[in-house]
C-alpha cells in the first residue's frame, strides 16, 4: 500500500516535469506525455464510445485540447483529473457531432463494429471470450449516457466516486444514484440470456 | 434493517460505495439474511463480469497527434503575446458602446425645471387672478376653468383644487409641461398635518 501510493507520487512528480517542460517549448517533453497517458486515453474513449474508430479520433481530439490548453494548465495540480475532463467532453463532442452517443453506440452494436472479429486462429474459449465482451459492450448500451460515464469512470477506471463527480461535473450524491442505477441495469442484463 | 432498505443499499455496497455506518448496518442485515446475502453476491458477480472488459490494442497516437498539432495554426506563442491587446481593444469597443447608449438616452441638454418651491406654497389660498405660474404657463382653456366659474349651486363636492386652495393639510404643486394642453397637479398632505379627518 505505502509502495503503492510512493509509485503514484513519483509518476505524478514525473508529470508534472514533463509538463513543465512542455510549457517552457520543450516538443519532446509533449510527446513523451502522449506516450504515457494514451493507453489509458484511448481505453476510456473506447469505453465511453464504445468503438475503435471513434476511440481513436476522440482520443487525438483530447491531446489537441491538452497542448491547446497546457499554456494556462497549473504543473502542481493534478493532471490526471484535468486530462480526464478533456477526454469525457472530446468523447461528448463527438458522439454530439455524430447524431448522440447512444445512438452512435447502438449503430455500433448493430454493425457488429464493437468487438474485434474472432480470427479463425482463435481457440474455442477466445471465441467465447470475444463474444462475452461484445455482451458487456451490448450492457453498456442501455444504459444512458451519464449512467454509463458514471459507471466507466467508477468501475473501469477505478474512480473514487467524488472525483467521478468532479469530472462529470455533478455531486457525489447524484453520481452515487447514476452508479446504483447502472449496476442494476447491468446486472438485470446479464441475467437476461 | 429491513430486506426493501437493504436492496437499495446492495448496488452501492457491492462497490464501497457507501458511507462505513451504513455499509455495516448492511453487513449485519446480509449476515441474517440468506435472500439479501446472495442478491449481494449477484451484484458482485456482475461488477466482476463488467470489470473484465478489455480494450482492444490500439495503434500508436504520438504521429497523429504530433501532426494535427503541427497542422494548427501558429496560436501558441502567438496567442498569448497578443492576448492582452485583444483583450484592451475589446473594453475599449465596450466602453465606446456604452457611452453611445448614455448620450442617446439623454438626448439634448434637459432645460432648466421650474422652481418648485415657488409653486408649492398652497397657503394662503390665492385668489385665481394672483395664481404664480411657471414661465411658459399658457392659461387655461374656459373649459377646464368652468366648473369653478360655475360651480353647481347646492353644496359643491370640492374638487382637488378647491382642497389645495381652501384646505390647511394639504400641499399643492403644479408643474407645467412641454404641451401647453398639459399640466401636471401634484397633491399632497402637508408635512407634520395631521391625516385624521376632522
């Protein structure tokens, strides 16, 4: 646990020199950022988007935000949270951009572009994996766009739940009640073979 | 704790989502109750299953990104160095604007108002023909003057006028406006008069 948290200092410290360094001009110390935060970036688009595609312009979309934007950005604070709101209102901007999230997630669903196509290689048991996936995607689905960032942030990005609110821009309380309401949608939907 | 309380408790429990008093009143319900127990079970089970989602492996983002910033106009240092006068020429046009707003609702000098003090004095009563007038008073028409001229033989209701001239408790001004047809008459009660009837 003290490990732990130790390792979660020196990675914030780290940051903030790479930010630093970016704001005095240093072109390097931006990419070098990008290198570090862009797995995670482009998870929670992909999360929140619910495909590849549109993980990945979303994604593109925040870092613009973030180099746009890292001029007025305070290096002491923290990043991560900052970097976290770009993201959910790139991911925002374009599932608004392209009809509304919902729909954009449903057409996905539809299109069988959610899940990464099964390759004749896969075994018996990555088939079934590959299509379990593709079900907790179809989960996801139902839910309403601010239940399913709530639960994103909360269950998959592993959130304390008043960050989640500071990021989504509500209060614990609310939040709170979108997550209590997501589970229970997820878990009616699993049930139901 | 009864099993309705505990059912809603269960999603938020599931996930130490729940404030530590209440998530140990839940525990001691879960432990009595066997139904509640394997609800709670459930609903870990499912967050199990949604936390196994994995995302695909993506491509490197740095090209992509390094290039749309280099395809962005030059905003950077640019922007910054010149925000300050952006910013002066906007308060500038503001203060521009509102001024413009000022001079046109005033519109021309206002003329000099009359001296009130002059026409505020109901007491004595004057008699009609010794009547102070502000400057530009046109006098009135002998219809406006013609219920006083020819008051109605028994027992006249007083008009406001008549207070002004004949009652003690009452103040009068009269202001005379641009148009000649219109006169604004103002009563009041006298300060320090008292307002009881007598």
């Amino acid at each position: 646990m003290v490990e732990e948290q130790k390792n979660r200092e020196e990675a914030r410290d780290a940051t903030a020199q790479l930010i630093r360094r970016a704001q005095a001009g240093d072109s390097t110390a931006f990419d070098q950022l990008v290198l570090a935060h862009q797995r995670r970036t482009l998870a929670l688009a992909w999360r929140l988007l619910g495909n590849a595609e549109d993980a990945r312009d979303a994604a593109q979309e925040a870092f613009l935000r973030a180099f746009r934007h890292l001029g007025r950005f305070d290096a002491s604070l923290d990043f991560a949270g900052w970097f976290y709101r770009i993201i959910v209102n790139a991911c925002n901007d374009l599932a608004r951009k392209r009809g509304n999230r919902f729909s954009s997630f449903e057409a996905a669903l539809e299109s069988g572009a959610l899940a990464e196509p099964a390759s004749p290689r896969d075994t018996e048991s990555e088939a079934m994996a590959a299509q379990e996936q593709t079900r907790i995607l179809k989960a996801l689905a139902q839910l309403t766009e601010k239940e399913r960032a709530a639960i994103v942030l909360r269950d998959l990005e592993g959130l304390p739940t008043e960050e989640v609110a500071r990021i989504l821009g509500s209060s614990p309380t609310t939040v709170r009640s979108q997550i209590s309401s997501a589970r229970t949608k997820l878990k009616a939907f699993r049930e139901k073979r | 704790m009864k099993c309705a309380q505990a059912e809603n408790l269960i999603p938020l429990f599931v996930g130490d989502d729940l404030a530590p008093r209440e998530a140990d009143a839940l525990r001691a319900h879960l432990a009595s109750c066997p139904q509640c127990e394997a609800r709670a079970a459930e609903f870990a089970d499912s967050r199990a299953w949604l936390q196994s989602l994995q995302p695909p492996a993506f491509d490197d983002l740095r090209g992509a990104v390094l290039g749309a910033i280099q395809a962005e106009p030059p905003r950077g240092g640019w922007f910054d160095r010149r925000r300050a006068p952006r910013w002066a020429l906007l308060a500038a046009c503001l203060l521009l604007l509102a001024g413009a707003a000022l001079f046109m609702r005033r519109g021309p000098a206002p003329k000099p108002a009359p001296d009130l003090t002059q026409v505020a004095r109901p007491e004595p009563p004057l008699p009609e023909s010794r009547r102070i007038d502000p400057p530009r008073f046109d006098p009135p028409t002998p219809r406006r003057a013609m219920p006083r001229r020819h008051p109605a033989p028994a027992q006249p209701s007083p008009t406001p006028a008549d207070l002004a001239t004949t009652s003690d408790e009452m103040l009068r001004i009269e202001m005379q406006t641009e148009d000649p047809n219109i006169r604004i008459i103002w009563f009041a009660p006298k300060p320090g008069a008292s307002t009881n009837p007598k």
